[in-house]
C-alpha cells in the first residue's frame, strides 16, 4: 500500500482519520464534534442548502442527474476558489524561491509506475453477488472494525462473511475483496499506438518530470520550490461526505529540494501560537500535546527544521484565509505507518461539520521520488552538486579506456564512449556491461577496452539527490472548511439571518453597490460606482438594486460580502456613499475615491 | 461533423485554417509568411530551443521519453500562463455582469451526447497494412488536394489508393479511413457500476449546466455572462507544430447570454483601429478588407451587435497582452460551412512562425445549446422570462383538469398533477399522454381527467430559451504567439544578444534584482529589496548575483524581464538602486519605495 505520506490527502486511509475516536489523545476533540452535532445536527443540512441556492458549490451536471464526486464551483464560489489559490499562491511565491509550474494532467503510465500509483494506489472492493452492487469494501465493515481501512483482503473477507448485508439489497452474498486501483485509466493515441495513461492523482510528480529545469533556473543553488495548483483525480468506489471525498478535487502541492547535510532552518520564533499536536502514538512523546512550532522542534516532536518551518507557515496560511485557528491540529504519523525513507510526516487537521478532516499533509519524503525516478527513467539530471568547502582526497575506481580498443571499435563514436566512461559514477560489478551513451545509445564495453585503476584524486564536490519537502493542500477541503467556520445563524426581527464571517480578500466579491431607491439618478450613480471599482483589476464589485435595502443586505451578508456601499439622496449631492461593515453592521460616510483607495488596500476597516 | 462554430479551436478545420493559402484572400498573408520563413527558416528552432532552456515551454514527461501534443510550462512560462489568465479574467469581469464558474473535467456520457462531441467530433483515421502505423488521413494527402481535411471517407480512400506511401515503412496499403472520436474516454467507478465518461473537449458545458444557478445569481435578468478557463483535451491522432495542436490544452471560453429580441449594443465608436477582415466568401462581401469594427457592423458584415463588441473587446485583451497589431485578423465563417442556428461566427486567426492561426472564435451559437440539453435532460429551468412591456390578451389553449376523475385517481398527489398541468407550456397532441411532475416522476393523463380549452387571458411575459456569444480563446497558441512576436534576435559586442520585449504584468516576473558585486555589503542589500518586492501580493522578483553584470543583463532581457534593479557602491550609502528598463537599456537612479510604488501601479516608465 502507498504510504500515507505519499498520499496525504486522498490516501487510503484518508477515512480512518476522520473516525479515530477511539484513540485515546482525540477524545476530546471528538466530545467537541459529537456535542456541536447533538446541539444542532440539521446545520450542515442548512448550510449545504445554502451553498447550492447561492450559487457556492453546487453538485455537477445535476440536470442530467449528477455525478457522486463530482462538485462545481458556481458563480460565488468560483471566485473564492481562485481566491483562495492566489492567496496560496502569494504565500510560498513571496519566499523568492518558489515557482510555479503547469504540466498535463494525462499522465503516460511509466510515470506512474515509478511513482508507486499504479501498483499499489488502491483501495478493497466487493460486489454483492445478489445484485451486483460494488461498495469499498472497509466501508462495509465500519461498524465492526474500528480502522477498517486499515485490514487486509483476508481480514474483511472473515468480517464482509460473518453476515453483512448488502446496503442495497439486503442480501448476504459477498465477491472476495479485492484491490482496485483508483485512477482514471485512459489512452493517448488511437487505437494499437494507443498508450495506456492515467489522469493525475496527484500534482507532485509533475514538479519532479522538471526538477532539471527547476534545476536550471535556480542556477544549481539548493534549496528551492516549486508548486503547482489544478485538478488532481481519485476514482473512488463510493464517495460520500460531499466536498471531503471527490472524484475530481483542487490541490496544490508545493516540492521543496534540499540539501539533506544542509536543511534549511526558517524563522519560528515569532510563532509563538500554541498549537495542539498530536505526536507519533508509537514515539516517545505519544498523547495530544499543546506547546508552540519552536518548542516542539526543539524537543524532537517535529524530527526537521525544514518541516517545522512549514508547519508554521501552513499555520500562517490557514488562519489568514479564514480558518479557525481553535479548530486547527497537526498529528503526525506513527513510525509504523510511514514508508522507510519517510523521515517525519504530518497532518493538518481541520474540525468541522464532518469531525476532524486531514486537508494538509507535510512529509520529508526524502531522495525517494527522485531516485525512484532516475531508476526508471535512467534520466541523468535528477541530483545536484554539492560543493565541499575544501577540496578532498579521495581514492576514485574508475574505468581508464583502452584507446587503441576503443578507437578502431567504436571509430567516430568513441569520443563518445570514453566521454560516457569517465561520466560513470557507479562502475559496474564485472564486465562486459553496457554502457549508456550521452545521446541515449548504448554500447558494450569488453574487459579489453577498460582497465580498472584506483587513483587518489582532489575532489572538489560531489553529486547526490535531493530531498523533497512536500507540504500538499486540498483545496476543496480547506475551502469547506472556510465556509463551515465561518457561517453564522442568526436571527433578526423574527426571521432567520445567516452570514459568512469570511476574511476580505477571500469573499467572491468586495463589495455591493446598493441603490437605496431605483429612481431618482440613484441607479446610475451606483452603476457608475460599480463600474469604476470593478475597473480595478482583481477588485470585484456587483450592483443590486432589487427589492427593500434591508433585503439586499442580508442577501449580501449570506454570501459573506464584507462591505455594502449605499448611494442615498446625500450621494447625490455630494458624491459620498455610507458603507456597511458586514460583522458589525455600522455605517459610516466617505467618498468614492477614499473607499477604492481602502478597497485596493484592505484597510476599509480605518474608517470605523 | 460538427460545426467549426462549435469547436472554433480544437475543431477538425483547424488545419484547413492554416493551409488555406489557395484562397485569393489570403494570398497576401501567405506572402508575408513565406518571405519571413525564407528570410531565416531556423528562427523557429532557435525559439523553440530557448523557451525550453530558459523553463518557459517544454515537452512534458521528457525523462521518460515524451508524448507528442503534452507540453509543461516550466518555472518561467506557468508564471506566464497565469499572469495573462489573470489578466483575461480581469478584462471580461470588470464589465460586471460576467462571473467566473468551475465545473469538472470528467465529464459523463449523457451531456456529451446533448453537445454532439460524442457522435461527431472526429477525425478520419487510417492505418498502414503493413506496419501498423497509425495516420490522420487528411495529412497524408495534403499534398494532393488543397482542403484535405474537408473530404469524406470515400474521397480520401482514393486519394489514399493512388500511390500514397506510409511515412514509417514507405509501403502503400492502407484500412479505410474511418471516424476516431477525438475525446479522451474513462470511466467513473468500479466494474459493473462504472460509467462511460469523457474528459471536457471544451469548457463551454460546464457553462451551460449551470445556466440555472447563474440565472438565479442574476436575479432573472439577462443579459449575463460566465467565463471558465482550465484545461481542455483532444486526443489527437497526430498532434503536430508545437504549441498549436496539443492533447491537452489551455483554453477560455465565455458564454454570454441574451434575448435575441433585444441583443446587448456595446459602445464601440471609440475603436478607430482599422482591422483586417476577411468575411464570408460565400457572401456579398467577400475578399479581403480593411475597416473599423464599427464600420464593419454598419455594413452589415459583422451581422450581431454583441459580436461585434465582443470582436472589439477581443482585439484589446489580445493587443494589451502583447500581440502584434499588425498581424491580427478575422475571418469570417463561410454561410456553408455553418451549422444551420449559427448566425455569425468568427474566428480571430493571429500571424507567426506557423503562418495564420485560428487563436480566438467568437460565435453567436443562438439557443442552440440550451435547446438541445433541455431535450436530452428534460430539465427545465434552462429558459429566461421575457416581460412584456403590457400585458397581452393572447388565446391560450390548456388542459382543464378535471378534479372529479383527478381526485380519486391520484390522491395526495392530485395536486402536483394539477400543478403540473398547468404549468405545461406545450400540450400533447394526443391524449393519454404522460405528464412529469416537479418531482421527477411521471404520471398518465387519461382523455377524461383534463378537457382541451381555449381561454383568452392577459399574458405579461413569457419563456424563452436564452441565445448565446461565445468568444473561445486557445491560451497556448495566444502564448505561442506572445512569445513569438516578442522574441528578437540581435548581436551585441559581436555575441548573440536576444530579447523578448513582453508587456509589464505579462513578464513572468517583474524585475531582477542584482547586485553589482558580490561582495561588500550589496548582496544583503540586494536580498532585502529582493524580499521587500516579493512581500507585495503578485509583484515577483527575482535575485541574481552569478556572473558578470552584463551576462545576468542578458539572462533577464531573454525571459524578458521589463526592469532591472542594480544594488551599487551609492546604494550602500543612500540606498537608492539603478532602474534599467529592458527595451532600451536606458537606466535611471531612484529609491526603493518609489521603484515599489511604481511597480504596483504599472508606472515606472514615468521615470525615465
């Protein structure tokens, strides 16, 4: 199975993280979630209806009857959606040494065997025998198991025969459990030069294709990052929990390379936050903890500086696009569940409507993806150099050609040949072997062309493969995540009144034109306004001149506008507008100007 | 086949449109095109080879060998990418009543059926007897016949049999040519559960499906647009020419939705600019011509007000991101070649290494699109409320239901019977019929449980089925062409001295920051500016202290940064940098915030 790091937010065992009450450091969190259901189990009833009606996520193609997994992003939540990502985008960007990159999300199917994915990307299926229902197999078996997802085929067989019945037809009949692999296999090219390809599971593998030409840019000068956002691919059995578990979701993943003798150690001692961590359960630190990054940094719970400096700067982002820093945990992988070469991995957990939710994992995934890479490829390109201070005496093996073989041999080639042998980094164990030539050729060398010499030589570095910090966002869970904190229901006068406490910035838009009456040249004046701000790139206004101002205020604060400009008879005379602080409601006066000004500044709130 | 006005981008004319030199109007075109290839044939491989050295464009998956029609924008192109996206988002959305949706990838069967992609967008296809070579017919009789992609089945089997040899193995013997569905095909779920879906050929459905919510997000008030970007896919047969014709793609589109009884008129009298425009050459107008957008419309050859100011709206974005005005034009569609509801379609074809390519379409598709998925989805809520100015006395001719028979019949459902009845817009011709209620089920209306009636009644308005502009844009071929006419060849001390003069704010970043030495106290200055810029949400910049001054000069002008700020022996003591602006290597001293501030606004050019 594909390690949880490697995986961290559509991984296999994404379900067993939401339904760990058992475990005894999430108790607590779990008495929060249980008692905030009891209190009020129709609010993710209400808030999804909301959603929809509003125009925020909606399901997909739901004319023809919807597609379980399949969510669109409508007229508002579409623009927080790109919101959301420029803001991600400008959080590691504004670091000075982080990129974007844009590759395809058909993927030739080598990639993915280097990768891991098509091997062991998969989860357990059964049919009903009865009536030919396919289910996740763990899922089945929830009720029985605490870490269903966790069992192996034979395990769940024993569990699916001890009598469950199928959800669907109530019979009793179950296929052996078997693997099925979650990508959506397709094929470039028509018909026998077809090749077998898959839609992307994940963004990562399209940051290490160009780790040469990262490599490159940044003029061979570890560290450095690159990220990429889009649309990652998951075909899931039974999807279930709306905007947690798709078919089709926005990631955004960013591949930080390091020198693993020199990782960079960022800034934590201005994160003084207290943040709740939950430690390796098979480590020494096992049970929730609560302390700041640098302390637990500094007592070995976070394993590397690099990632300690991520956390904190995945704490950073988080709280600035609107989630609830109270509702914010990081728990970190047992030993027993990572990979070999993973050295530390973690989860950022969100609470919500469905309980705690991995939307963020950070793992030192190590050389792994690069070495996996080069084995497969044989792509030269996938190391760096690594400079020593001084140069050092080395004793190098190296093959010496034999040119008066090589030469008649290999004739105008063998430049090429004896250029290839002194590239050899690792010589081989015996000879004859084949050696790869530059241009991708590959010749026999013989035990007469070659002699073996040990030499003591001055080195001046050496090469090695980086290692990968990877800190890998789903988007679609975070932004569930920022309209669950931040809906709000009310009333008002007897009747219901809801709102987004959403952060400017990260609402649709950034404010309402609202007409107090349409008539009277309020209209145009608004229109005007309207016009003028939505002039300023990246500014969004929308005017609303339907029905009583009371109306279209609340309508505004639905969908989490922050401000509500209002042109009244004053406006007229003097050109001011009054403007309404959605979390309060106060209004003050200003001028047009002063208000764009604060719009393009997001400092509105001044003027109060 | 479906019609060009569908597929204005990826459609099977595509390459018709750019081998269309046969054609008296467009000799002249062709003209310029052949003298500048024949003036220096290698330009373009000298481009090709920098926008991969430098990570702006290159082949994806390449350590693994490659796949033709896949390309990754590397650390400098996605910035790039992005920054004209961004800047394609603001243009249509600061007209404020567009907004921006998005909708999956993935598509199921059933809409694709509704659009005609899954019967109709294909190509012809052959393969050799004797190698398996795969082949587009119509590439291998281009030299044959100068509109190959316009022939049948038949024609090309002919032209085929007349000697034509295969590339791969030069052996003559070839299948019939037959239809290949150009779409990428999946399938969502598992086994026998799994249905047939199909990755997007165009944005432009996910548009469409959520008519309903954007109607509502409107208030019922047309018109109103929504524009998408992301990738779209076509599984060509052979993809060929770069950039051009890829398997997967970046694309745009915008649909915009009107009353045909009373079609948006956008202000274009402020565009002078005089266009080249190549209308119908099946029409009164044919030939070559140079006019205004608004002198176009007034005789009548740009035949829809919202056509034409989409046309002029499009040539801004176009010349405001950086393309050549002189080497815009549009090309009308031919009468015959549109499908029958298409009343207008254009396509903007812009001029580079690869002649004249189709890079926008701008098409008035009508209710086309609506109609057909409201047929194949039986969904209602795709129609908008016509108000007439006064009421109307119309004849109206319903079914009267007859509760005595009604009643008894379907009991508690009766009323949703009733209510079905009467909200039928159109009445069967024949009775029994069955009749779908609003919950989705289905009932049968026997002859005596309505009776057929005509009343008069005041009617105030009606439903109608919105029509549709759709301006669609390639973004890679409109980068292709960025580059293209950005990209100039010069010497400079005897040397290769190459820049690409790119627009401020389409640049991947906006200025380099170099110290003079390093050495001295200037490389901290430096990496403070540096981060002082960066820190400013979008503003990027990037340090450079390798190498000469002259040689990072350079590296900056090549990606075609606009602005260099130089950290000197001054700058240590007054903290002021050099602005070197790229176009004329002219430099000005200034201070930091000022250069900051100049940088947001977009302004620096007033210090010179």
């Amino acid at each position: 199975m594909i390690s949880n790091c490697f995986e961290p937010l559509y991984g296999t065992r994404g379900t067993a993280l939401i339904s760990q009450s058992s475990e005894d450091g999430l108790k607590d969190g779990w008495r929060v979630a249980s008692s905030l259901k009891m209190a009020d189990e129709r609010r993710l009833e209400r808030l999804t209806s909301m959603l929809k009606r509003r125009g925020i996520i909606l399901p997909a193609f739901e004319i023809y009857g919807g597609v379980s997994g399949l969510i669109d992003y409508g007229p508002v939540g579409a623009a927080m959606l790109r919101r959301v990502t420029q803001n991600w985008l400008d959080h590691w960007m504004s670091q000075g040494d982080i990129v974007e990159i844009d590759s395809p999300t058909i993927t030739p199917e080598a990639v993915l065997i280097a990768s891991g994915h098509v091997g062991e990307f998969s989860d357990l299926m059964t049919e009903c025998k009865a009536c030919s229902s396919v289910f996740r197999a763990d899922h089945l078996i929830e009720d029985e198991h605490p870490n269903a997802d966790s069992l192996g085929a034979q395990e769940i067989d024993g569990l699916l025969g001890s009598g469950i019945t199928c959800p669907s037809c109530q019979e009793s009949a179950w296929t052996a459990a078997q693997p099925m692999n979650l990508m959506f296999q397709t094929s470039i090219g028509a018909m026998s030069s077809g090749r077998t390809a898959y839609m992307r599971p994940e963004t990562a593998q399209g940051m290490f294709m160009l780790f040469p030409s990262l490599y490159r840019h940044f003029r061979q000068r570890l560290p450095f990052g690159a990220v990429q956002t889009g649309h990652g691919y998951r075909n899931e059995i039974s999807p279930r929990q709306g905007m947690i578990r798709l078919r089709e979701f926005n990631m955004a993943e960013l591949e930080y390379f390091i020198d693993p003798q020199d990782p960079p150690v960022g800034d934590i001692s201005k994160h003084n936050e207290i943040i709740t961590l939950i430690p390796d359960p098979d480590g020494p630190h096992s049970g929730e903890s609560r302390m700041s990054f640098g302390a637990a940094l500094e007592a070995g719970i976070v394993r590397h500086p690099t990632v300690a400096w991520f956390l904190a700067r995945t704490w950073d982002f988080l709280v600035g696009v609107g989630i609830d820093p109270a509702r914010i945990r990081f728990r970190q992988h047992a030993s027993t569940e990572m990979a070999h070469y993973a050295a530390d991995c973690w989860d950022c957990e969100i609470h919500g409507e469905h309980g705690w939710v991995e939307c963020v994992g950070i793992a030192n995934r190590t050389c792994h993806d690069l070495e996996n890479h080069e084995t497969h490829s044989k792509a030269r390109g996938l190391r760096a150099w690594r400079q020593f201070a001084t140069p050092r005496k080395q004793v190098i093996e190296r093959l010496a050609p034999n040119g008066a073989v090589i030469g008649p041999t290999f004739r105008n080639d063998a430049a090429a040949v004896v250029a290839a042998l002194e590239a050899l980094t690792e010589l081989p164990d015996s000879l004859p072997f084949d050696l790869s030539l530059e241009d991708g050729r590959s010749v026999t060398i013989n035990p007469d062309m070659v002699e073996r010499r040990e030499e003591t030589a001055n080195v001046s570095g050496e090469w090695f493969t980086p290692h990968v910090i990877e800190p890998a966002f789903g988007f679609d869970r975070i932004i569930w995540h920022i309209l669950d904190h931040a809906y709000t229901e009310g009333e008002k006068e007897g009747e219901d009144y809801n709102h987004l406490s959403l952060a400017a910035g990260i609402s649709s838009i950034d404010c309402v034109v609202l007409p107090l009456f349409d008539k009277g040249g309020m209209p145009e004046l608004a229109t005007e306004i309207n016009a003028t701000i939505n002039a300023v790139p990246r500014l969004r206004a929308q005017l609303d001149s339907s029905r009583s101002i009371g109306r279209r205020y609340a309508r505004a604060d639905e969908i989490g506008v922050p401000w509500a400009l209002t042109v009244d008879h004053t406006s007229l005379e003097d050109g001011s507008v009054t403007v309404r602080r959605r979390d309060d409601q106060v209004q003050v006066r200003a001028f047009v100007d002063e208000v764009l000004e604060h719009l393009r500044n997001n400092s509105l709130d001044s003027l109060f």
